[in-house]
C-alpha cells in the first residue's frame, strides 16, 4: 500500500519525506489555504515546491471548475505544471465526462468526494488513475467508510478495473491499517496519523529497559 501525506504544508510534506515512507501527496482547495496560498502565480510555485520536494511521487491538485469545458480548461493547465501533477476532479457529471476526456488525452486524474461504490464504478469507466473515498466524513456521518473499501476492492478485483483505491479522510493510525486490511491501494493521511503508526507503550517501556540494561555492558 502506497502512503500519500493529506497537506499542502511544506514541513509537514519534508517530515513525512524525510521518514523514507512518503509516496506521494494529496492537496485540495481547503488544504491550499490553509497555507494562506493566494493567487495564480503562488499556486504555481506551491505545487511545483511540492512536486519538487517528493521527486517522483503523484501530488494531486484539485480543479475548482465545475462544467466541462473549465474543468478541462482547469486541468489541462494544472497538469502543465510539472509531469508529477494528478487531476483531481469532483465525482460531478462533467467531472466523469472531464476525466474520461483527461484519460483519453494522457491527463492521469484522481476522482475525489466519492462516497458510494456506484461513484467508484464511474470513476473506473471513466479511466481515474485514482478513486478516493472519504473514509473520515462517512464514519462522521454514522457510516462505515472501511465496508465502503472492502466493497470498492472486491467490484474492482471481480471486474479487473485499474483504478487504485486511494482512501482519504483519514482521521488516525487505526483508519491506515484498517485501509490496509480492507484492501486500499492508497492512503492519504494527515502526517498525525502516520506518525500515530509508530506509538506502542511497549516499545517505549522495552526501549527504555534495554538501554538501562546496556549500561550494565
Ligand atoms: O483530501 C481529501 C480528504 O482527505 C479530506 O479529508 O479530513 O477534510 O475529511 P477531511
């Protein structure tokens, strides 16, 4: 399963990186500004520091156009903004018929606020490198956004799609491993959580022993 950290913050990205574990990244318009990030030329440099700073990973930047032709518009300009750049277009009607446009002309997108297996499926038609479900907002909204992952994988494996099951809104190092579990292919996570990957209160008990017992040496 790759690791993709959910932020447009550039310590946050170099923390994870640095770690040796970092596939890639996941941004959206909340998260850009968040940063404080405005303007055109800004957005720019922002996403070419981040594609800079995870050489080789998929860094997905999101359009904020909603019919076809500026989603298109939108896109196209995005993915000149370095080869790294992933689409990420709204499961909206013509975000599906933008993405199959994108697939047919070699633009890799990342269909994004997907919250049902049926979404997932046009996704899939539709050619999305990624399909991402948010996992964090359907637990939030008294669901099971790990059920909805399991089902995505088993349509995708029965049906042989490629599109990679990246799950998102993820909220701790519980949700990564369950992803993991139910078949993710993907999981975009705050760099919190992944750092939550690492605690056991035995470790650090069993830590703390051993190198008592190395003074003994
Ligand atoms: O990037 C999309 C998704 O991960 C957002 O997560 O925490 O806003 O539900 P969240």
């Amino acid at each position: 399963m790759k690791f993709f950290i959910d932020t447009a913050n550039l310590d946050q990205i170099r923390e994870a990186h640095d770690l040796g574990v970092l596939d890639g990244v996941t941004t959206n318009p909340t998260l850009m500004s968040k940063e404080g990030i405005k303007g055109q030329d800004k957005i720019v440099a922002h996403y070419k520091a981040i594609c800079e700073l995870v050489k080789g990973g998929d860094i997905s930047a999101e359009v904020v156009s909603t019919d076809f032709k500026g989603i298109i518009e939108e896109g196209k300009k995005l993915a000149a903004i370095h080869p790294q750049i992933i689409v990420k277009v709204p499961m909206i009607k013509d975000g599906v018929k933008a993405m199959k446009w994108f697939t047919d002309n070699g633009i890799k997108t990342n269909c994004t606020l997907v919250f049902s297996a049926g979404q997932a499926i046009l996704a899939a038609k539709a050619g999305a490198k990624y399909v991402s479900p948010f996992i964090g907002r359907i637990d939030d909204s008294c669901w099971d956004g790990i059920q909805l992952i399991e089902q995505i994988a088993q349509i995708y494996s029965i049906h042989g799609y490629s599109t990679q099951i990246l799950a998102a809104s993820i909220r701790s190092a519980l949700h990564i491993v369950k992803c993991a579990e139910a078949g993710a292919d993907v999981v975009t996570a705050p760099l919190e959580s992944i750092l939550g990957l690492l605690k056991h209160p035995l470790t650090d008990l069993g830590l703390a022993k051993f190198l008592e017992d190395a003074k003994k040496l």
